[in-house]
C-alpha cells in the first residue's frame, strides 16, 4: 500500500470542517475535533524543510518527516500521541454478520452517537463523518440484543479507512471489534475496496495487539507536534 495514498485517505474519509494551503503547507480546522483535523501538514516528504514554518500550534509529522520533526524540535514543539496506520486485504478477514450481530448504515442511529459519546466522540466529530462525499457506514453491533460497539468507515479509490471503533465496556472480551472489523472488511470489498486500513495511538496497547493479532500490517506511522510541553 502506497504511502502517499494512505495519508491521502485520511483526509478524505476523516475531513476536517476547512483545510486551506499556503505553498508546500497545509492547514486544517474543525474546532473541538481533536488534533488530526486542526493539524498543519508539510506536503514533501524529500529535501530539506522550507525556512518559513508558519506559526501554528499543532503540526502532523509523517515518519519519514525526520528534517522537519528535527526544525519543529528545535522550535520547542514536543512530541504528542505517535499513531501507526495498520492495513489489511479485505480478503484475509472479511466475513459478513448478520444484521442481528452488526447492523450497517447511515445516517448514524442515535444509539450509536450515545456509543461514541462515551468514548468521547462527540458531535464535532459525528460532523466529520457526516462531510465525507464518498462511500461510508456506519456499523452498530449488538451483543445480549443490547448495543455493544460501533465504528464508522469510509472509502477512497481502492483504500476503506475504519474510523472511531468503540466498544462499550460490558461488552469487552465477547468479540465485538473482532466482528465489526470483519464485517467492515466484508462491507468494504463489496463497495470495490481492496485494503482496509486503521490508525491507533501507539499508547492504545490492547487496540494494537487486536490489530496484529488479525493480521493487520504496519503501513506507515506518523505523530503530532505540539507547541510547549503535552
């Protein structure tokens, strides 16, 4: 999987409320978001890094951004959440639930905006989801016929990136991001996707091992830069 199309894919299935650009920089806002949609962005990733790095307070390293992760260092920006891309063919995993198990569609049903809300995937973020222009789901899955997970996906050419996967803690350890994650991947090869790809904080130690566990690869990993100390 091409790199450059992964970061891509963020973009276009996780978009931010604006993105403007200023030369090689890109600049994005979508207030109370969270750090990957209000996140400046260095559209080279060869060379050295331009003399007029803009003033802003958060910037999107990508990992083979090693000259500008040096030039923001050296400003005093410190280093916040590393986040690796994990990436799968939808083909090794996918498996349909049925709609008793995992329910797929969109617009979201209220339920699962009150699932996001308690991992604090609030409004601004559902508005996220709600901006995406191409194929996308949502996926609600049950559990003792009582809502259990969801996650939302989306799809860009041959790329679907699964977004905002949260369980709810009574249902843990019965296998529902498993089933979700297969009923994506069966969902995305049926929409013409060919690779499903999440993003994890390498902080978030028990989404990591699910992933590796299930036969994701690293694709590629990036981090935040943050103005003063995290």
């Amino acid at each position: 999987m091409n790199s450059d199309a992964l970061y891509a894919a963020i973009d276009v299935t996780w978009p931010s409320e604006t993105i403007t650009s200023d030369g090689p920089w890109v600049h994005r806002k979508a207030v109370g978001a969270g750090s990957r949609l209000n996140a400046t962005t260095l559209e080279l990733t060869s060379g050295g890094v331009p003399d007029d790095i803009p003033d802003r307070p958060l910037f999107m390293v990508r990992g083979d951004q090693s000259a500008l992760d040096t030039a923001l260092e050296n400003r005093g920006y410190a280093v916040k959440d590393p986040v690796t891309a994990y990436v799968i063919n939808v083909e090794k995993i996918a498996q349909a639930s049925g709609p008793t198990r995992v329910f797929t569609g969109w617009p979201e049903l209220a339920v699962m905006a009150e699932v996001w809300a308690t991992g604090g995937i609030g409004p601004e973020r559902i508005a996220s989801m709600e901006r995406v222009k191409t194929t996308k789901a949502g996926f609600l899955c049950r559990a003792d016929d009582r809502a259990a997970g969801v996650a939302f996906a989306a799809i860009d050419g041959e790329l679907a990136m699964l977004h905002a996967l949260e369980v709810l803690t009574h249902a843990r350890r019965t296998n529902v991001a498993t089933d979700i994650l297969k009923h994506a991947a069966y969902w995305a090869a049926e929409n013409g996707a060919r690779h499903l790809a999440v993003l994890v904080t390498t902080a978030n130690t028990g989404a990591n091992a699910l992933y590796q566990n299930m036969g994701f690869e690293k694709a590629v990993g990036y981090h935040y830069r943050i103005r003063g100390t995290v």
